[in-house]
C-alpha cells in the first residue's frame, strides 16, 4: 500500500494529525457556542459575524494545501502555473494570518474589554483559529 511505505507514511500520519488539530479548533468553536447558549447575558452571545474569520481560515486552508510540493517546484508544470502555485499559497497564507489577527480583535473587542465574566467564547475563537492554522501548516510542511 502507498501510504505505508516511505513518505507516504509520514504523509498519512501528518494528514491525520493535521485534521486532528484542526478538529480540535472545530470542537472549541462549537464548545464556544453552546457555552454562550448556556450563560447567554449580553456580553457572552456570539453572533454568526463572529465565526467568519473560521469560516474564512478554512477556505484559506484549501489555498495553502491545494497544491503539490511539485508545483512550488515546478516539475510537471509550466513556469506560469508554478508561479499561481505560489501566489496561491502565499494569499492562503496571509489570511491564515488575518483569521488569527481577526480573532483577536474580536474577542479583545467583545469579551476582553468588558468587566463580565465570560470571556471564554473569545478564547475560544483564538485557539480556533490558531488550531486551524496549526492543522494546514501541519499538513502542508508533511507533504514536502
């Protein structure tokens, strides 16, 4: 079988563990949400803006992960895809970046800044987002 001989076996055990890692991202995001149900008062709410910049991180991760390490090299390609190839992983990795920037200023604007308890679901919008660019760069650097 491929994917247990040689790279392929780090390839399958990086994949995994970046989907863990992401998953683990997904389950604070939705633990965020059902505790802001739970203790809902004003300053705990999320609202659905609020999970954007996730929403925005996991299309930014098919950017960063949607091409082959031979296309940054250009084997197999032409000099014109190579450079897409680049440019592609280059935008997903920028806004990987604004996700997490994004996050922050959500939560330091919602739940951070205010003299209530509860500001976990902005915690929990932060390691989201981290996680979910830990997962894609776990990903992507195993498949070099």
């Amino acid at each position: 079988m491929f994917y247990t001989q040689g790279n392929g076996k780090r390839k399958l055990i990086c994949s995994i563990l970046g989907g863990i890692i992401y998953g683990i991202g997904l389950w604070f995001l939705i633990d965020a949400g059902a505790y802001a149900t739970k203790h809902s008062t004003e300053y705990t709410t999320i609202k659905f803006q609020w999970y954007l910049p996730f929403i925005f991180g996991s299309l930014c991760i098919v950017f960063v992960n949607g091409w082959t390490a031979e296309g940054f090299r250009g084997q197999g390609f032409s000099e014109q895809n190579t450079k897409r190839a680049r440019t592609c992983f280059l935008l997903g990795f920028v806004g990987l970046i604004l996700t997490l920037l994004g996050s922050f200023w959500i939560a330091i604007e919602q739940y951070f800044n205010r003299t209530q308890t509860g500001s976990y679901p902005g915690a929990a919008l932060i390691i989201a987002s981290a996680c979910s660019i830990l997962g894609a760069f776990v990903v992507r650097f195993g498949h070099w």
